[in-house]
C-alpha cells in the first residue's frame, strides 16, 4: 500500500504540472489584463482622459510584468511555487496569493467535506431503503427525489431559494456567514447556531444533487447484488433479511460509490462555487469569478491548480479505500495473497 501511494503521488507531480500549463494557457486566452481594469477605474472613476489612463495602465504592465511574453510569466510562477511556495501576488486583493487562498479555501472545504458527508450517509440510507422496497410507493418517491436532485441546476435552485428568502420573506442577512453582532465573537452555542442559520440553503443545494447520486447508484447495486447467488445461499443459512442486506450485501454494493469519492470533493467543490457566487460568500467560488473578470490572473491560476489536486488527491484516496474495502482488489498488478 505504501508503495502504491509513493508510485501515486510521483505521478501526480506531471499531471499537476500539464494542468497547470493547461489553466494558464486557457487563462490568459481572453483579451485584456489586470491593467485594463485599471484604465477604466482610471476613466470612470478618477475622471482621467483615454491618454492618461492608458499610460497609466501600460506602466502598471510594465511594472508588474504583465507585458512579458506567456512562457516567462507561466516559469517565473511556477518557479516561485516550487522554490519559496510562492503563488504571486494578487493585483487587486494586493496581498500574496497564498493570503487569499489562506482567507477562503478553509471554509469553502469545509463546506465542501460537510455536504460530501451529508450525501453520502443520507444518499447511502435512501439507497438501501428504496432497494429493499423495490417498487412501493417509497421506492418511488425516492425516486423522484432523486430525479429532481439529478436535473435541477444548483445555480436556478439558488436563485429560487434566494428569491424566497429575500422577496417573500424578508431575509437582509444574506451572503455572509455570521450576523454582524457574531462577526469578531469567540466560538459558542449561539455562534454555531447563527452560523447554520446562514449557510443552510448553501449546504443544502449542494448536497441535494450528491445525494440523488449516491441515492440512484446505492439502488441500483443493491438490487443487482441482492440477485447474486452467495445472497441466496445465506438466506437459505437461515439469517435475517436485515443480516443478509448490511453484512453481505451492502459492503459489496459500496464499491462504485467508494470509487466515485475520486471526484465527489471536486464535485461539491464546484456546487458550493456555484451556490456560493449566487449567494455571495466569501469563499473561492466568488474569488474565481471576480478574478477571471478583472485579469486578476495569479488568484485564478492558484485557485484552478487547487481544485485539481483535490482532484487528483480525491482519487489516490478512492483508489486507496476500494483496496481495503476489497481484498481481491490488488494495485500495480500484484495478484492476492
């Protein structure tokens, strides 16, 4: 096992590296920088003429590099990352990148590791549930369930759960974690509470297509496996539907769902995004948005090179938990002692 996890994250090292290149190119595709946004903050604010505000944007370039060819800007950040964990500087946030990714990244995992956890234990429960009351009036409520959490796009439920909170019933605390008498506060019940108060509708949007996931695929497998020969013959043992279903029958159903935890922590990653820039959160989800809108170019490359090595960290784990789940399960070709 150590030895597959040292082959694992050795190879990880080129895939980040081609991502890596892959998201700065794709970043710098779209015309403008930082620059440009200083010239029109320039012109629309400063009230300076079309000339003065171009020469002042083409001296930020100038002074901050922007106006250096793509391969000298990608090898001077990459190089500032492996040598002093550098990730450049944020042109409008004006503080080390690293600073900001340290601001946002906790809580938006945090979120992220809470909806994965709500997911799977309901999704997972459900799952059995609708499985071994194949084709009631549960299953198929269940499964409605499912298909609404499978197709409704996060962002128009969002918007919907905004609309209601804000136009129907008269919420003002909204975009942000605590309430304003909360904010400088030490922990406490109260605290916890406030804080569940105002990131419900966030946790639960973007649990709610996880959920339906884990929900279809637990049902499915289950019935597949329940068909199984072994089951019968421990039916015929004499144990009880219960024993049957949770002993041999669920740990074998598991397996899909342990290998989409590869991607499940990207995947509530990008639904806490969506749901956070539609609500306004300070965690990453706006910081791409914003950053990619004004050029801000080292804040958006960090925060994509972040999210592919949950990516990639997500899936060692996944493969990690199938082996020790499955003991016929053996990594690099090795064959089952």
């Amino acid at each position: 096992m150590l030895r597959f996890l040292a082959v694992r994250i050795l190879g990880a090292i080129p895939i980040l590296f081609v991502l890596s290149i892959v998201t700065f190119a794709i970043i710098e595709v779209k015309p403008g920088d930082y620059a440009d946004y200083i010239r029109a903050m320039a012109i629309n604010q400063g009230g300076a003429s079309v000339e003065q505000a171009e020469a002042q944007a083409q001296a930020y370039r100038e002074a901050h590099g922007l106006d250096d060819p793509l391969i000298v800007r990608y090898i001077d950040w990459i190089y500032g990352i492996v040598t002093r964990f550098d990730f450049g500087h944020s042109f409008y946030y004006n503080k080390p990148v690293a600073t900001v990714v340290a601001e946002r990244l906790p809580a938006t995992i945090a979120l992220a590791l809470t909806c994965h956890l709500l997911a799977s234990l309901v999704g997972i429960s459900l799952g059995i549930l609708a499985a071994t009351r194949q084709y009631s009036w549960v299953d198929t409520l269940l499964g409605f369930i499912s298909f609404l959490g499978m197709t409704i796009p996060r962002f128009l439920l969002a918007i919907i759960i905004l609309y209601i909170l804000v136009f129907r019933l008269n919420v003002s605390e909204v975009g942000m974690f605590f309430s304003a008498r909360y904010g400088g506060a030490p922990w406490s019940w109260d605290k916890f509470v406030n804080l569940v108060q105002h990131i419900w509708p966030v946790v639960f949007i973007a649990t709610f297509g996880g959920l339906a996931y884990n929900m279809r695929v637990m049902r499915g497998n289950l019935l597949d496996v329940l068909n199984a020969q072994y089951i019968e013959t421990a039916r015929a043992k004499g144990l009880s539907e219960g024993a049957v279903v949770m002993r041999h029958a669920v740990p074998n159903a598991l397996h899909p769902l342990v290998a989409y935890q590869g991607v499940v922590l990207p995947y509530m990653l990008t639904g806490e995004i969506e749901v956070a820039v539609v609500f306004g959160l300070a965690t990453v989800g706006p910081a791409i948005v914003g950053s990619m809108a004004i050029g801000d170019v080292w804040v958006t490359a960090t925060f994509m090179l972040v999210l592919a090595a949950t990516l990639i960290v997500g899936n060692i784990i996944a493969d990690m938990l199938l082996a020790m789940l499955d003991p016929r399960v053996r990594l690099g070709g090795e064959k089952a002692a």
